[in-house]
C-alpha cells in the first residue's frame, strides 16, 4: 500500500503500538497525520512526533 501523500487517521497515539505507527506513516511519507486520544499524553505525542518527524499533526480528544 501506497502511504506518500495520503491522509491518516490513528488512534491510540500516546505510546506502544499507535506512536509507532505513527512514527512510521510520517517515514513513509504520509502527508496528513490525524492523532485521536483519550489519554492525557495524547498532546505530547503530537509535539514529539513534531519535532522529530517534521510533521504536523492534528491532535483530537
């Protein structure tokens, strides 16, 4: 599956299985990253990913 350009929504974001993820659709080149979380680390994971992917994601709660 082509990821480079699209739009992505992920969930669970703040660690484990959905941060990697996300880390890995910003490698691939995903062009929107769409985080929802329940948790309050969700804004965190938005500023890391951020500041180490060069993304800028959306963050919903």
């Amino acid at each position: 599956m082509e990821i480079k350009g699209k739009n992505v929504l992920i969930t669970g974001s703040a660690a484990g299985i959905g941060q990697a993820t996300a880390f890995a659709l910003a490698d691939a080149g995903a062009a929107g990253i769409a985080l929802a979380d329940l948790d309050e680390k969700g804004p965190a994971a938005r500023r890391t990913l951020s500041s180490k992917k060069e993304q800028r994601p959306f963050f919903a709660r």
